[in-house]
C-alpha cells in the first residue's frame, strides 16, 4: 500500500477514535447533569451517594480521567498499525 | 550542583531529584511541628512555611537559567509526560482552585459543581482535538500556530491579542492572592506584599523560561497537593467521618438534607452582609427549572473550551519529547488535577455538615450566641471580618441566616475548626501561595513569549538575534508583571469573576481558529481572522452589556456564561467567511496534512 492511502486510513481511523471519545465526553459533561434530579433517586451502591451529586462531583471526573489514559493508547495503537508513529 | 546543566543526567535523576525533595518537604512539615510543641509562635510558623518554599522556588528557578532558544521558549522539549502533568496542574489550579472552589460549593451546592466538571472535562478536548498537533507543528507560542497555519501577520496579532486579554485577565488575580497570603504570613501590608510576590513570581520564570517554570511549578505542585489532602484527611480521622472523605461522604450529603429541613436551609435566607453570605439553598439541589439546567451546562462548556483555549496550558505540551507523550502527559495533567477536584467537594460537605449537625461539637447552626463566639475560629476569623454573627431576630440563637462567612476560610479555617495543631495552617498557607506562584508564572509567561516572539521577532524585528530576543522577552515579562501588580493592587474585581471571564475571552477568540485549524483542511486566513476578531468583538459587547445590566441575560447566559455567544459568533463568522474566500494554497494544505501524523520532524524548525 503507499503511503498516501496509508495516510488516509490513519486520518480515517483518527477522525473515528475523535468522534467516539467525544460522544463520551458529552454524555458525562451534559447529559449526565441534565437529568441530574431523576439521577438523584438512584443510590451509589456501597457509597449511598445520590446518583446526581455524584456524578457532578466525582463520577464524570473519573470517566475523563480513565478516557484519557485509555485514549492515548488507542491513538498510540492507530499510529503504529498505520506506520505513522513516531520512533521510540 | 551541576546537575541542572547536565540535561541527560538531569532528566534521568527526575524522580530521585523530585523523591529527594518530597522527602525535605516533609522533614520541613514534621520539623515544624516539633517546634510548635517546643512553643515556636503561629506567626512564626506560618512565616517559615511560606518564606521557606517560596527560596526553595526561587533556587530552582536561579538553578535552571538559560541563553538558548528552544529552552526559554519550550523547556528544550524534554519534558517527561508525568512531569509535564505535574507543572501543567500546577499552572491549572490558581489561587482561586484551591482557596475558593470548597467554599464555593459549599455556598452554592449542586450548581457549583459547574465549575468541577468544567474545569476538569476541558482536558478530554485538549487531549482529542489540540494537544498532540500543536506539539508535532513544533511551534513556540499558540499565535505562533495560528501566524504560521493561516499565514500573514494579521492573523497573528490577531492571536496575541486575544490571548494577552485573556491571560492578562487572569493573573491580575492571581497576583493579587500571592499579595493576600504573602501579606498574611509574612506579617506586611496588602501594598508591599504584592510587589514581594511579584518578585517571587519572576526569579521562578525571568532568568530560565519555560525551563525555569516548568521545574518550579512541577515543585509547587507537589507543595500544594499535600498542603489540600493532609488537612481534609487529618480532619476527616479526627472527626470520625473515615480514612478517604473522598469515598465515604455519601451518608453525609443525605444527613445534611435532612438537618437543612431541620434548620429550613433554603427558606430562611437574608442578602450579603458586608461581602459575606449565609447559607442560603441547599446542598444537593440540582437544577430543575430549563434556564437552570442550560446554566449548568453553558458553564460547563465555557469553562471547558476555555481550558482548551487557554495560552499558558496548551504551551506546557509544546515542551513534551514527542507527540505520544504530549498524549500521555494530558492523561497525566488530569489526574493530577482530580485528586484536588475530587477532593475539594468532600470538603465542603463535611464542613457544613460539622456546622449543622448538632450532635457534633462544631455545630454553629441552632446553637445560642453565646455558643458560636465561644468556638475559638470564630472569634479569630471574625477579627479579621471574614465570619460575621448577627442575631437578626434577637432570639438568642443563630439560625442558618444569622451566620455569614467569606466562602475562602471553608478551606481556610478547616484545620482550626477540627481542632488540628497551627503547623496544618502554616501548610496551607504554602499551598495557596504554591498555587497562587505557578498559575502567575504561567500566565506571565505566555503574555511575554507571545509578545516577544509573534510580536517583535515575528513581526518587529525578525533580525534580531538570539541574546537580543532573549532579553527582550525578560524585559517584556518585568513589564507585564509590574502592569499585573498595579492593577492587581486596585483590587477591581472578586477573584472568581476574572478567572471565569479570562475562560470566556480565550474561547470566544481562540477556540474555533485552533480546532479548525487542524481538522478543516478549508479553514483560511480569511475566516480565521475574522472567527477572532468577531468572537473576541461579539463577546466582549455581551459582557458590557449582560454585567451592567443594559441587558437581560439570555436564557440565564449571564456574565460568567459570555463566551458561549462570543465562541458562536466566532463560529459562524469563520466558517461563513472561509466558504466565501478561496481555499488555502497546496502548501498550507500539506502542512496540515503533515501535522496530522506524529510521524517525522516538527513542521517548524527547532530554533526558528
């Protein structure tokens, strides 16, 4: 394959790996808190948190954190599958 | 001593070096403790605590001074990426994170928490969109990006003054909280102590850049982040509420709801009493009328596209080897924040909780006059008129609305209210300070490197040569630090307003111009400078209009809220004014192409 239609795969795949951690994002940044008062009648198992509150205070900052570290990696596997990576 | 000029050795010896230091600092903490028991004075204490970290910053500045380019501008681009999170938290959390944020929750409860989503999600953006192509473009400065992407130097003023608005917005308040803690501790007037502060601010960036900066903040870091954990976990084990306050204070967001029906949290409520306010809704109560939940969320995004526009963070991941640990160090950055931002709402609700449960010996609330100026905080707090007891009603107890209180000292008075030795105090005092220094350093150093570089290298005088463009970045850096203190010395504004508006601005300007400059090939020199100036234009007539009240808010979009129309304006207005204007030539269009690849060199030259 050359590397022009190498290079057009990895953006395809970039574009695609962008899209999916960005409906993540605005699922745990808006729509989360959006319905935080019908969250708020479900109860943290364990922690007896109100499922609103928490979400607010913890649980999405968890979620960017844990997508983060994940997103690296993926990207990271992208780049090298494509032969785009940078030497190590 | 030579260490810091041996770059290999130097960042190999980075965890031994930072591990050496972690170890001094709590030997420092534990010393002080000792001599508090042998009868050392509070003012003492809390004057070596903040005299002592601040020479510790002022060392490693003076150690990692430079004369070369790419290390003033980048760090020399070998920054570790868990390094590089370390310095980028530092830089993240102002003054205003870590005094006000508690307080701040513990005023305004569920809808507060805009701020700690806000302030944490921008970072997922940064990550996906910006981070890791700004890092492969190799460029100095976020204009120098914005210059050389859209070409011309309209585009890059245009960049250098959106971005000197919004920082300088900033650091006026960061300023002015290095002059209230330095004058605090070491015992000066608010006037001199600013000026001290500023002093300490530019012996950590003016001789050294962004290396200087960036082994200072990663210091300071470390400073603040036990200065906020060991009081609240101190405080939780001492009062029985359990080992991490992170994870077990679930059972204390459903007691306060019920000891707020006892106190009627909510509909006993009076106005500001001097600058303090009382306890007036309650604490887990989201949203749940529409202009609520679109503050929530436009809060939310203003505080998250601002992040990703913000000058000084998006230059730390300039200062990564490659563009993989640009990836890394965001993950990094963010979970270095969290530990702070998870924290912080745990603290607020054990604070209210210990003053609302009157089985609890720190209950306030319910309790007769005499009984709250009995608790020894409350009396030193209100000499100095951050907590004010006004028995409205003249019944001989204070209710929920007799009680008013700076929302600082939540974070400010928890070791005194728990009772814990003055040494804890002395420490987050350091801590403030800590971050109070690093978000300054950052800032300043953004506005003079654009200033240096885009504007007068890039612009002015692209002769001149290397020892010239380094010495008028340090003269640019004295000069803007001194504007900050004077302005910061008038004290304009409450520190909230200007860190929020500093997010508004940078989105408003910066935002689209950036992220479209890598994913829309189109994207043209055209569009971009008008995405600026429009953004920037739009925006600011909103906050004119909005903050003095020439306007009502739409749908709640108040002040705080303003870059949600300025970022709109500067969309429409860029893509509408790219699609009416030619696309950009083949070699703009290769040089995203190329950006888009971690693959290969950096599109700049490494000394350019």
């Amino acid at each position: 394959m050359n590397d022009t239609s190498q290079k057009a795969i990895h953006w395809q795949r970039t574009k695609n790996l962008m899209i999916v951690h960005l409906v993540i994002w605005f699922i745990f940044s808006f729509v989360v808190h959006w319905i935080a008062p019908s969250l708020n009648k479900v109860s943290v198992p364990i922690m007896n948190f109100p499922l609103g509150f928490y979400m607010a205070a913890q649980g999405s900052l968890i979620v960017f954190v844990v997508q983060l570290f994940a997103f690296a990696k993926q990207q990271d596997r992208i780049d090298r599958e494509c032969g785009m990576a940078e030497a190590d | 001593m030579s260490i810091f000029r041996m770059q290999g050795s130097f960042i190999d010896n980075l965890p031994k070096i930072y591990g050496f230091y972690t170890g001094g600092f709590v030997a420092f903490i534990l010393l002080m403790a000792l001599l508090e028991r042998a009868g050392l004075k509070e003012d003492t204490i809390g004057l070596l605590f903040v005299g002592f970290t601040v020479v510790i910053y002022a060392f490693i500045g003076w150690m990692s001074r430079t004369m070369q380019l790419d290390a003033y501008y980048v760090a020399g681009r070998q920054v570790p990426a868990v390094f590089n999170g370390m310095a980028t938290a530092a830089d993240w959390m102002s003054g205003a994170s870590f005094v006000a944020m508690a307080g701040g929750i513990y005023l305004g409860g569920h809808p507060y928490l805009a701020f700690v989503v806000g302030w944490t999600g921008g970072y997922v953006l940064v990550a996906v969109l910006m981070a890791p192509y700004l890092r492969k473009f190799g460029c100095y400065t976020v204009p120098d990006f914005i210059g050389t992407r859209y070409g011309g130097n309209l585009a890059r003023f245009c960049a250098v003054v959106v971005l000197v608005v919004a920082s300088f917005t900033y650091v006026t308040a960061q300023i002015n909280a290095t002059g209230t803690i330095a004058s605090r501790a070491l015992l000066i007037p608010f006037g001199v102590a600013i000026w001290i502060g500023l002093g300490a601010i530019l012996i950590c960036s003016m001789l050294g850049g962004m290396r200087a900066v960036t082994w200072t903040q990663v210091a300071q870091y470390i400073v603040l982040i036990v200065a906020y954990l060991v009081p609240v976990i101190w405080m939780s084990n001492k009062q029985g509420f359990g080992l991490i306050p992170q994870l077990v204070y679930g059972d204390a967001v459903h007691r306060i709801a019920e000891l707020e029906q006892l106190h009627q949290v909510g509909v006993l409520k009076s106005a500001a009493q001097s600058g303090l306010a009382s306890l007036n809704v309650k604490h887990n109560a989201p949203p749940d009328t529409f202009v609520g939940h679109v503050q929530f969320v436009t809060l939310v995004a203003c505080m998250m596209m601002g992040t990703a526009s913000l000058p000084h963070i998006l230059m730390r991941y300039f200062t990564t080897p490659s563009v993989r640990a640009a990836r890394n160090s965001v993950a990094w950055s963010l979970l270095f924040i969290f530990l702070l931002y998870f924290t912080a709402p745990a603290l607020a609700t054990f604070t209210k909780l210990q003053m609302l449960d009157p089985n609890l010996a720190t209950s306030i609330i319910g309790k007769s006059v005499a009984e709250v100026n009995a608790h020894v905080w409350v009396q030193k707090w209100a000499s100095v008129g951050a907590v004010k007891v006004l028995d409205l009603n003249n019944d001989g107890i204070i209710q929920v609305n007799e009680f008013f209180l700076n929302p600082d000292i939540v974070v400010l008075a928890t070791p005194e209210i728990a009772g814990l030795p003055y040494v804890i105090s002395g420490l987050v005092a350091a801590g403030g300070m800590a971050a109070a220094m690093s978000t300054a350093d950052g800032l300043l150093l953004a506005i003079a490197n654009a200033l240096s570089h885009d504007l007068y290298y890039k612009m002015i005088d692209p002769k001149a040569d290397v020892k010239r463009r380094l010495v008028v970045a340090r003269v640019l850096l004295i000069f803007i630090g001194a504007a900050g203190s004077a302005v910061a010395s008038l004290r304009l504004t409450g520190i909230l307003g200007a860190v929020a508006w500093a997010f508004d601005f940078a989105m408003s300007g910066l935002f689209f111009p950036l992220v479209l400059g890598v994913w829309w090939k189109r994207a043209n020199r055209a569009g971009a400078i008008a995405g600026m100036v429009v953004g920037l234009v739009v925006g600011t007539w909103y906050l004119y209009m909005v903050y003095n009240k020439l306007m009502a808010p739409w749908i709640g979009i108040d002040h705080l809220r303003f870059g949600i129309i300025g970022a709109g304006a500067s969309l429409i207005a860029m893509v509408v004014v790219t699609l009416m204007t030619p696309a950009p030539d083949k070699e703009t269009q290769d040089m995203v192409d190329e950006i888009r690849i971690p693959k290969g060199d950096t599109y700049l030259s490494s000394t350019h």
